[in-house]
C-alpha cells in the first residue's frame, strides 16, 4: 500500500459519505485516479464496506458488557456451532475468538442491567457448550475511528 492508498484509507474512514469528485480533490488526483485506486483497495479486500457508525444508546442499549466464555469442548464444530448460533444473536454486537483463559468473547449491548442477566442466565447458560463464563460491564468505550497501516521494521 502506497502512500495515496493510506491516504484513501484514512479519508474514507473519517467520511465514508465523501463522493468520489471530493476524494480526488483532497487527494489532489484526477477522480478517475481516485476512484480505480478504491475499486482496487476494494479488490484486495483492504476495503471491505462502508456503514453507518450508531450509536447504541439511541437504539435503546444502555447496558454493555464484555462477556468472557469457556467452553467445554474444543473441538472444532463445537466452536462453530457456538459462533453461527450465538453470533446471530441480537445481543451480540461483535464476538472475538480469542486465546488465553477464554475461547470467546463477546461483546453484548442491551436495553438494561435485568436484560442482561436474563440473556447471560436464560440464553447464553443454557448453551451446551458453554462451560463457565465471566462478565464485565462496559462504563465507556472510546473507538479508534481512524486506522493507519502499521510501518514496516
């Protein structure tokens, strides 16, 4: 990744709503320059879509918790059954597999501290996968918006 690239990247993650005329022009490139250069981060996959950032108190989540899960098995369907279930789930905003004491963690949002523990006692307790899990409530989140491609050694 050249240096225009970073510079596609960086934009495009600050304002994904920036139209191509208007990329090319901060960039100081024609926008036909500016618009191959995004299929083609799009391609190799450096770009892998544009959203909206929302807030989740505005959709009624007011309660956050990271939730660190064991499982009692590890086996490879085991973990995969527990992602495609659990990770449809519409308390779950993102789920890490991870290293270390936990298998997964997950990273819940909902309306209240009394729908939290009703999704950890009643949905996520009674997988037969989970062997224990630890929760942690989220007070604040601060999110890195802008990512920059990290220097070579």
């Amino acid at each position: 990744m050249d240096e225009l690239d970073a510079s596609i990247v960086r934009l495009l993650q600050s304002d994904a709503r920036l139209s191509n005329r208007e990329l090319a022009r901060r960039l100081g490139v024609a926008p036909s320059t500016a618009l191959e250069r995004v299929r083609a981060l799009t391609r190799r996959g450096v770009i892998r879509g544009y959203g909206a950032d929302v807030d989740l108190k505005a959709l009624g989540r007011n309660a956050e918790a990271l939730v660190s899960v064991q499982l009692g098995k590890h086996q490879r369907a085991k973990y995969e059954q527990f992602r495609e279930t659990v990770g449809s789930w519409p308390e779950v905003v993102t789920l890490f597999v991870v290293s270390g004491g936990s298998d997964v963690v997950l990273h819940v949002a909902v309306r209240d501290v009394e729908h939290l523990h009703s999704f950890l006692v009643d949905r996520l307790g009674t997988r037969p996968e989970v062997a224990r899990f630890q929760t942690s409530m989220v007070f604040g989140r601060d999110h890195n918006r802008v990512l920059e491609p990290m220097p070579e050694e």
